[in-house]
C-alpha cells in the first residue's frame, strides 16, 4: 500500500511523525485524476502543521529506517490552540509535482493522463494522490518533477504580493528574509515588472548575493546604520507597503517607522498626528514566533495585518489565479525557477538530521522531498 506522512497530536502533549500505509486513491469523480508523486518542497508553511507548535529540540526518533517514528513534546501553552485536531492524524504537504497515472472519464482528466503535472491541496507528502483536474498545472516540455514542485505556494505568493500592491493603490515594496527562494523570486518579478523593492537581509553575504542578481536596493538589518539605510531605500522607492516573514521582533515597526519618515520629508506643515500616508505592513510568516514589537513612532496613517496566499486567491478569483498559474509556467525555468540544497525521501525527512535542517528554516537552504 502507498505510504503518506502523518501529523498527530497526542492528548499527552506529544507530536507524533510517522509514514502511514494508505489505501491506492481513485479518482472518484469524472474530472480526477490519480499523480504518482516525485516531488514536493518543504516549505515553512507547511511546518506549523507538520510540527504542530511541538519543541523540536526535544524530538526522539523510534521505529526503523524504512519506517521512523518522530515523537516531540508539545509545549502546554500551545495545546489550547491545537485542541481542534487533537488525536487526528493528518496529511502534511501544500503543493508538489509529479505523474498522471490514472484519470476519470471527463475530457480535462483524460487530456492529462501520463503527463507531468504540478498540483495543489495538500496531503502531498505521499506516493500517490487523487484530486481534480483543475488543481494541476501541466508543466512545460522538458520540466522534470523537480522543477515544477514548488509551481504554486512561492510564485504565487510573490505575485500576490505584487497583484495586492497594485490593488491597494501602493506602487513599491519592502520585503524581509528578501535571500530566500521566494524573496529572490520576488525581485525577479519587481525587475521584469519594473516595480521598486527594497529587500531587507540579515547578512553580508545575503546583500552580495541579491545586488549580484540586479537587485538595488538591498539592506542588511543587522548593520549598525540599519534604519538611515531603510529609510534612503523607502524614500528612494516610494514604497509604502511591506511584506514581512518574520513577524516577530521589531522589524515590522521599523519598516513602518521607515515609511514614516521618509513620507514627512515631504509634508508642507507639521501634523501631530503624522504623515497622512497609509503605511501598511503585512506579516505572512512566522520565522521569529515572538511578539510583533511595535515601537510608536509613524502617526495614525497605519496598519500591522495577516496575509496568507489562499485567502488571497478566493478574494481574486479563479480566473486571475489561472492567469498568474499560466504566467508562473510560462516563466518556470527562469523568473520562478526554485533551487534546493538537499533532498531526502519520505523515511529520511523523519531523521534528526533532516529535521535538523529543514526544521530551522534558514535562508538558502531549501529541501526538496523526493517521492
């Protein structure tokens, strides 16, 4: 029977990772078809369900290499949120790539049988996987698996960031954590697209490696003249929204603080209550899980919120989305081209060592399930 990684919370607070044996799926409908899978990226978001708020740190693997067992402790502050899927086993994966291999009878199920397609929604850390038609992308002549494995949660989040600057009236973007796949894939878009990003590093290293891809404005958080050099580059760009991986700490404020700033150097009178520039600021990941630390200090004129991509499709529409998925397969191989460090199988990503990695979700160092 195929095998599918599962996410279990124990009522005794522990996590528990483990490869269930699944029934072969069908396709129950006349437009489903059946992927072998060959690939999927594991993405940060798809950590939180994953690990489930357990302390990695404290994880224990049991069972056998074919078949590992991962056990964690789940911290009691976060089991009151995790009471709706208490004692529920459950499927972990966004997006992957990989093979028709089965199709119901209706004409856009067939027309993709034995093509390589990338899919979204979920459960793809598994051998096989049955859904609709119109949840695949067929992918480009010449793609492998791996290329249109990561085809949906990093393109399109990057274009959602551009398609939401445009529709809120904003014309530039600030961006942290900007040396990741997806933040490099976002500057590729803003240099093709002609739209002005400031993105925000942590490293050196990091400011080399984006300027060396046509990047110009890039800022180090970690410099000492961090927060003149963000306020040059919003001044310079105009940029009034930011998006934020981060979350946590003070970075969010400070890219509001930035907007500010730069935005009152061009007021005619001084305002008490600020500059009457909106500065909004979206947080979309949770790489620090600490507090968002907003230090006061950019008037009224603001606004701190959530941005997730799925919600960001059902309020455009299926049609705009089938639109960005076509853009993102026309351009696979160059502006949404994803790069990895490392892959591993299924029985692997339950090591300590791959968990090690993949679990610390550092810049630069992507892995790539292979099925």
């Amino acid at each position: 029977m195929p095998l599918q990684l599962r996410s279990l919370i124990r009522p005794d607070a522990t996590l528990e990772l483990s490869l269930a044996e699944v029934p072969m799926p069908e396709p129950t409908h006349d437009d489903d078809v059946v992927v072998r899978m060959e690939a999927a990226p594991l993405n940060p978001s798809d950590l939180g369900l994953l690990f489930g708020g357990a302390d990695m740190r404290t994880a224990k693997v049991s069972g056998t290499a074919e078949r590992p067992v991962v056990t964690a402790s789940v911290p009691a502050a976060a089991m009151a949120a995790l009471a709706p899927r208490m004692g529920q086993s459950l499927p972990v994966g966004n997006e992957g790539a990989g093979t028709v291999v089965a199709a119901g009878p209706a004409a856009a199920a067939q027309a993709l049988l034995g093509k390589k397609v990338a899919i979204l929604g979920g459960a793809m850390y598994a051998e096989y996987r049955a859904l609709p038609a119109a949840q695949c992308l067929p992918l480009p002549e010449g793609a492998t698996a791996a290329d249109g494995a990561s085809c949906f949660v990093n393109p399109l989040t990057a274009l959602g960031m551009v398609e939401t600057m445009q529709r809120e009236g904003h014309t530039a973007l600030v961006h942290t954590a900007a040396a990741s796949n997806l933040g490099q894939m976002l500057n590729r878009i803003c240099l093709k697209d002609g739209v002005p990003l400031v993105n925000i590093v942590r490293k050196p290293e990091q400011v080399a490696l984006l300027r060396s891809q046509g990047a110009q404005y890039v800022v180090d958080s970690q410099s000492p003249d961090f927060m003149a050099e963000l306020t040059e580059a919003v001044a310079a760009t105009g940029a009034t929204l930011g998006f934020d991986a981060v979350g946590g700490g003070p970075l969010a404020g400070q890219i509001l603080v930035a907007i500010e700033t730069a935005s009152s150097r061009k007021a005619k009178e001084y305002s008490r209550y600020g500059s009457t520039t909106h500065k909004q600021v979206y947080v979309y990941g949770s790489l620090d899980r600490g507090p968002i630390e907003l230090a006061r200090g950019f008037g009224m004129a603001w606004g701190v919120g959530g941005w997730l991509l799925f919600p960001f499709m059902q309020k455009v529409g299926p049609h705009r989305v089938q639109e960005l998925k076509a853009r993102v397969a026309s351009e696979l191989k160059t502006t949404f081209a994803s790069r990895y460090t490392r892959e591993v199988t299924l029985a692997e990503a339950l090591t300590l060592e791959a968990i090690g990695v993949y679990g610390k979700q550092a810049t630069g160092e992507k892995v790539l399930l292979r099925l």
